[in-house]
C-alpha cells in the first residue's frame, strides 16, 4: 500500500509540473513458476496477481511512430510454495509465499491511435516472503508486451502479458532441504521465470495528448 501510495504522489507531482501521466491499477493471472535444485524442484504455483503501473509519457518525436512511456511498476503474486523431491518422489508442501516486484524502466507505443501496442523491459528487484524460510531479495529483469485501449482522452483499459526473471547467484538459503542444515540445493546462477497476464484500467492524468485519433 505504501508503494502505490508514493507512485500516486509522484503522479500528482507530475501532473502538477505539466507532465503527462498515467496510472494503472490491474489484476490478472500468474502461471506456475519452477526453480530446479539438487534435492528437487521447487514450484510456485498457479495464482492471482495484482499491482500498478505509474508512467510517464514522454512528448512525441518525428520519425517515431508512438510515443515511449518512463514506467514504474510494483506487483505484488501470493502461492502456494511447494518442493517435488527427488529421493524419495514425493511433494512437499511449503506453505505460501508472497512475492513482491518494484520495477522502473521503459516502453514504447507503436501507434498514436486509440489501440496502441507497446512493448518494453523493466528491472528492479523482487522479494519473496515464504512461509518456511527468511525473505530472499533478487535482481530482476522483466519484458512485456500488450496494448492500451482508449475510451475517452483520460480513460482506457491496458492489457498485457509479462515475464520476470528474478536471479539466483550462489545463494546458500535460495535452495536448502528442509529440516537439513543450509546446504545448497539450487545451482549457482539460476534464473526463475514468472510469467503472467493482466488487465487493468488507466487514468491519464494532464494530457497534452489528447487527442485521439481514429
């Protein structure tokens, strides 16, 4: 909550200086994500995700078809966390964990209709709050792609599919065997791949742009 609160204060920030910006609340669906370690496979499974994007929407320049848009996201999944072990083949219930995304980077619109597809790449850092262990805090890169649908000059539903890649580097606590001393389990240098898909509704806020067209 604190998070989305600073992102709405720095839109109203903008807004107020006479930048263009838009927020987003949205919700959607998160696939199951695997991590491979040596004592198993550890799985977050299938959930909701919520979050919102804070973005600023850079003036036009000739010769680009749209416009590029400076984004912030935070985004917020909570799963169940299970281990599919190797020996015994057995499944292991974690209990749940709550992974949190803070992201910045960068999109562009590839058209200044009322559809407008983007796509873009965000990094940040990602925290995963589980159960059974302390949080672990990762880099991450993010791409996504999708399109922002206007019904009036201010108001419009966003829609898009998007891929986290949070990494893990030689981590002792990332892959331990429960009730085992923290020995590794995950190989150095793994990455996990979240995907999900979502939609929401903006809100544009001192628009300088608009006018749509047709």
């Amino acid at each position: 909550m604190k998070t989305i609160l600073v992102l709405l204060f720095i839109g109203w920030v903008a807004s107020s200086s006479g930048q263009t910006f838009q927020v987003t609340g949205y919700a959607g669906y998160s696939v199951p994500a695997t991590l491979k370690g040596n004592f198993g496979k550890y799985k977050l499974e299938q959930s909701p995700n919520y979050g919102v994007f804070a973005s600023f929407i850079l003036p036009g320049v000739k010769g680009f078809p749209g416009n590029v848009n400076i984004e912030m996201q935070y985004n917020l999944q909570s799963s169940e966390l299970d281990q599919q072990k190797n020996n015994p083949d057995r499944l292991v219930e974690l209990g749940t964990a709550s992974l949190h995304s803070l992201l910045a980077g960068a999109t562009m619109d590839f058209s200044r209709k009322k559809v407008k597809p983007f796509a873009g790449m965000l990094v940040g850092m990602s925290v995963l709050y589980p159960d059974a262990y302390p949080c672990v805090t990762r880099f991450t890169i993010s791409v996504l792609g999708g399109a922002r649908i206007a019904i009036s000059p201010s108001v419009g539903f966003r829609f898009q599919g998007q891929v986290f890649f949070p990494s893990v580097y030689n981590d002792p606590d990332a892959g331990f065997e429960p009730m085992v001393a923290a020995s590794t389990g995950v190989p150095p240098n793994a990455v996990v791949v979240c995907a999900n898909f979502s939609g929401g509704i903006y809100y544009q806020f001192n628009s300088k742009t608009k006018q749509l067209t047709k």
